[in-house]
C-alpha cells in the first residue's frame, strides 16, 4: 500500500509541540503549503546522498573543522574566540535563522529557539567550547534521528507499494496506456508480466500466475486462468491476461486498501493522545523551571553565584522538548501497523492496535473462519416418492442465487445445467432459502426453517450440517454436508492460548452436533450454537457483560453475515478480506487471507508495539528526568544534556523501527 511522499512529511509545527522534528509519521489527505513546515531543509527528507552533497553539510563540517581547532589553541590566543565564534554560525547559524523566525510566528517553544537560547547563554558566560559543542552534537544527532526516521518511512513505503500506475486499456484503434481512474466499468484492459493489476476485474483471456503477496503477505504464487477473478494490487508473473474490469478504480480492492491504511494514523492510541497531551504542558513546565533555578537561587541564596545557577539552567532548556516521545511514539504505533500489512493484516488505527494488546476473549464463527467453509455433500435422502437426483436438482435451483458456502457446495455437487422458471426467491438469514420453482413452493434450509413453517419431519443426530427440502408443505428429502478444520486452526488455538487469551468461544449457526464435532477437534471448550445473526450479538453481548476487568473482546468471522457482531465486538477481526466489502466496512482489523493464525500474529505485533511504546516512555522519560534532577545539583552539564535531548530521540527513534523487523 503505496503512500505518496507528501503523506509520509513530518507534518506543520503545532503550538502543542515544541520542535520542527517533533513530528509523528503520519499521512494527509490533503496538501500542505511548504511555506509552513519548520523542518530543517540541512538534514530533511532528502537521500544520505543528497544530505552528504548539500551545501547545509559542507557548511556544517567546515564549522566541525574550525571547533576542533579551536580546542587545540591556547586560551591566550586571540583567534580562538573567533575560531569558535564562526564554527558556532557555521554549525548552528540554520538553527539560530529558524529560531527567529519562528519566534515571529509565535512559536516561542519550539526547539530551534531553545537550542539557540542555551548555546547563545552558553557563550554569553564564556562556554564557548560548550556552546559550539552542543550546537554540533545537536545537528549530528538530528541527522541520524532524520535518517533513522526516513529509513523507516521508506520501510513502511516499499511494504505498502500496491497503487498500480497505469492500465493498458484494450481500444478499437489497438492498445493505450491510461490511468486507472480513467478505466470504465466492463472495459478490457491488458496486464502484461511484470505489470501490478490495475482494477478488479475477470479473466477473458490467457492464463499465468500472480503474486498476491504485497495483499495477503502469502509469498506462494496463485494459479490463474479464464474466468477467474483478480484483484488490483497483485503483480502478473508469467502470461498476458486479458481482463474485463468489473469495478471502477475508485471501488477496487487497491483503492479501499490504500484508503484505509493511509486513514489508520487519523485513530489514535490512548497512549499517542497522552504523549500530545504530555507534550503540550512538558515543555513550558521545564522551560519556566529553567528561569526559576537562573534566578530565584541567587536572590534567595547568600552566596548563590548568578553564572553557576545560569549554567545550570542551561541544562533544562536544553531537554525541554519531549522529542523522543513525540516522534518515537507515533512512529512505533504506525510501524506496528505497516508492520501487520507486511503480514497481510490490516490495522484501521493505533487504537485498535492498541486495544489488540489488551485481549482476553476471542469468540470466533465456525464455518469460514475455523473450518474451510469449502462443503461437499456426503449423503442424499429421498423421500415421498423423489430420487436423489430430485432432492439435489431442487436444492440447487432454490440456491441457485445464494452465495453461502453451504450453498455454493450443493451447486458444485449437482453438475448438471440449471433449468428451471425460479421466481420469488428469498434468503432467510439463518434459516435457509424460500423460492417458487416450476410454480411450486420449495424451501431449502435447516431444523428451524422447517419448525418455523410447521413441517413434519423426524430431527437428524449428525455432527454434519443437514439442508432439508420440502416441496408444497411435504418433505422431499435431505442432504448431510460436511466441513473441515483449515489447517492452520488447531495451531491458532494453540497460540491465541500462549498469548495469555483466557477464553476462547465458538458461536455459530450450525447444529450442536457439527459444532461440538469441530471443537473438540480444536481444544475449544465453550461452543453455542444453533444461533441466527441477531442471536450472535446477544450472545456476544452476554459475553461481554459477564466479563470482570479490562480485558478486550475480539469477535473474528469470515464478513458474511458477520457485519453486526463485527461492529459490537471491542474488536471486531474480519477474515478473508480480499474482495469482501463487507468485511472491510464492518471490521477494526481485517486478514487478507483465509489463515485463523494471523490472528496470533496480529496478538504477537501488538504486544511487540506496546512493548516498544513503553520501554521508550520509561527511557525517554527516566533519562531526562535524571538529567534534569543532575542539572539542578550542578553535577550535569551541557554535554549531559544534549544526549539527553538529541541521544535519547535518536535511541528512542530506532527502537520504534524495530516493529517493522516481525516476521
């Protein structure tokens, strides 16, 4: 998922925020006017390549040169306070032009300023190596910090490159390469090797293999031919596809999956809110604490000395600003989230990632979710005088519009042409289906359909899932049809338990047998069934009323049929997510793919990300709180404080891109 460069720039200065870098990565849907931003043009988004060609780096080490010279004079030489005096304006002078100038803008706490106030104060009482030091170990951190951050923006970028640049539009006149907003509905467009699938759409011609991974994170390549559908966002490997579209650019898969991760940054965690908040007061706090140990000291102390309480006071505006939180922070929950797209998991915001860190509930659907929703007729009964054939034919004509899984494997079972006059068809959710057939009223459904309309028949004790058939009020027959476990549930199960997840629970529509049947099979030990989609959000709701505790509630379903439990859950974890619109609009998280165990990988990155975010707030926090107490006593210096300032951000900064590295 692609984001374009001006939605991955540090965004415009705040008055909550005391420095230009203090900025999250985040991304915008709008423009922003450059004349705005405060970032340092010397070390911004530029390549190593750049930054090391640029004049701001030439000047810098110019100045680096002169204060190295400098330390080497004797005190008594002349030129030494000179040598000093242009190294500071040349390493420092970018600073101290965008201190003044935002100090016009009303930005009185904002970094620049405060750098430049500690290192004016530093020469200002003859600590001209102090003064010059800091300034030059300042930008040499925010140079790493700048690359750091970049780095990690490039990471999130090559994981999320799925936006298709052109189509090659199929035209009376031959072939033209266009945008893909340009592409109409039902248009044949030609997706050559190599080339990214630009809109959804259906195979008409040739046949090759994709690359699905940059969707699903499945690096497995998938066979494709005539008649199949694809999805914008995979990259074609071998063959020409000839496709006709089926979605509007605006409405494919790419689109909705770009929309919704470059919206993720918009909901934040409560952590991310906190530090903002934290920020707004930390700064002003040491800043006006800073003016009250230069000062009050010497008026209330007899042999307080102005210039040592002065020194002092140095070092807390040196480790004002709370860079380290406000960059790092953002950045690890947003890495966390580029991270999970890497693993074919979407993230709607840091909150959700967030909450994901808090969960000891998973209630799941059964069929698509733990089993492979693929179900194949294993019996046929006949009854009153039909065949089997009969009981299937018009099983298959009442679903012939449905696209349950139940009733996709009664098509596949009855192989023959669907002839027939269907009128008046209606799915009963929950129940089955109700269609008139060659003039005559047919149902197709479970237990319940057939209580509901009060027809005889004797209740079947199978753990597989039985489709009755009546045709004008007699019952014609049945078909038992059976589900798996998808491979990867047992292992799931197992890993949602090492997680620390207290309770897991099955809710699902099927009967208690085929039910109970799957769940022992699992390790899963609490199971309602039997239950219709309003059923679903009571039972999920008693769930959640009895809990004790903060603990999450995650609710994970397969998008059909799901959209209102989804929706009430803490957190609602749609699978299969590729092409389900659904799925997409109802759920917080959504997997690409079909895996139940990328529920635990979701679990496993949330718990990396929390742990990240804290052991920066406790670092960020516990060295410059100790710095600051050091300041006061007189034991740090202005050293101390620049590693407090720029180290610290610039460690934090790196820890934050270790979210991107899970596997």
């Amino acid at each position: 998922m692609q984001f374009h460069e001006k939605e991955l720039q540090t965004c415009t200065t705040t008055e909550n925020s005391c420095c230009s870098r203090c900025q999250p990565v985040v991304t915008h849907s709008h423009e922003h006017d450059h004349d705005d931003h405060h970032h340092h043009e010397g070390f911004g988004d530029t390549s190593l390549k750049e930054m090391l060609t640029s004049w701001h780096f030439i000047t810098f080490c110019i100045g680096a040169v002169l204060f190295i010279s400098a330390v080497f004079m004797e005190e008594t030489n002349p030129l030494m306070f000179w040598t000093y005096l242009i190294s500071f304006f040349l390493v420092g002078g970018e600073i101290l032009y965008m201190a003044i100038s935002n100090l016009f803008k009303g930005h009185v706490f904002d970094e620049n300023f405060l750098m430049g106030l500690a290192t004016v104060g530093a020469f200002s009482i003859g600590q001209y190596p102090e003064g010059v030091a800091v300034m030059l170990f300042f930008r040499v951190g925010e140079f790493f910090q700048d690359l750091a951050v970049a780095r990690s923006r490039k990471s999130i970028t090559k994981l999320m490159d799925i936006r298709p640049d052109f189509a090659n539009l199929q035209t009376e006149n031959g072939e033209e390469k266009v945008s893909p907003n340009d592409v109409a509905l039902g248009s044949r467009i030609i997706v050559k090797p190599g080339e990214k699938i630009p809109l959804d759409g259906t195979i008409i011609e040739g046949r090759s293999t994709l690359d699905t991974s940059a969707l699903t994170g499945e690096s497995l390549p998938k066979e494709v031919t005539k008649g199949d559908e694809v999805l914008s966002g995979t990259i074609n490997k071998t063959g020409v596809l000839i496709i006709e579209t089926t979605k509007l650019f605006a409405e494919s898969t790419v689109s909705k999956i770009l929309d919704l991760v470059q919206n993720a940054s918009n909901k934040k965690a409560k952590t991310e809110q906190f530090i903002t908040k934290f920020a707004k007061y930390y700064t002003p706090f040491v800043v006006i604490s800073a003016a009250l140990l230069a000062f009050l000291p010497p008026l209330l102390m007899q042999d307080a000395l102005l210039s040592d309480w002065f020194r002092r006071s140095l070092v807390f505006l040196v480790v004002s600003c709370p860079c380290a939180l406000v960059v790092s922070i953002p950045l690890s929950f947003f890495g966390g989230i580029g991270g999970a797209s890497k693993n074919g998991i979407l993230v709607k915001g840091g909150n959700f990632l967030e909450a994901l860190n808090s969960v000891d509930t998973v209630v799941l659907d059964k069929t698509g979710t733990l089993t492979k929703g693929i179900f194949s007729v294993t019996s046929i009964t006949a009854l009153q005088g039909y065949s089997e054939e009969d009981v299937l034919r018009l099983a298959a004509l009442a679903e012939m519009h449905s696209n349950h899984p139940i009733a996709l494997s009664i098509k596949r079972a009855y192989t023959k042409p669907l002839e027939a006059v269907v009128s008046s068809y209606e799915e009963l959710a929950g129940y089955g289906v109700r269609a008139i057939i060659d003039e005559k009223n047919v149902l197709a459904g479970n237990d319940k359909l057939l209580r509901d309309h009060t027809i005889a028949h004797e209740k079947l004790s199978t753990p597989d899932t039985v489709v009755y058939v009546v045709v004008e009020g007699v019952l014609a027959g049945y078909l038992t049809i059976a589900d798996e476990p998808k491979e990867d549930s047992e292992r799931a199960i197992l890993a949602l338990k090492a997680l620390g997840v207290k309770e897991i629970i099955m809710l699902t529509g099927d009967n208690k047998a085929a039910a109970q049947k799957v769940a022992q099979g699992l390790g899963i030990t609490h199971v309602e069934a039997e239950l219709l989609p309003h059923q679903k959000v009571e039972k999920l709701e008693e769930i959640m009323a009895r809990k004790s505790g903060k603990g999450k509630t995650v609710f994970v379903g397969d998008g059909i049929n799901d959209a209102p439990v989804l929706a009430r859950a803490d957190i609602g974890i749609a699978m299969g997510g590729v092409g389900s619109d659904a799925a997409i609009e109802a759920a917080d998280i959504v997997i690409m793919t079909d895996e139940i165990s990328k529920v635990a990988t979701a679990l496993k990155i949330a718990h990396k990300t929390h742990a990240i975010v804290w052991q920066n707030i406790i670092f960020a926090l516990g060295v410059k709180g100790a710095i600051l107490i050091m300041g006061a006593m007189g034991i740090a210096t202005m050293w101390e404080a620049v590693f407090g300032d720029v180290g610290v951000a610039l460690i934090a900064v790196l820890n934050a891109t270790r979210v991107l590295t899970h596997k």
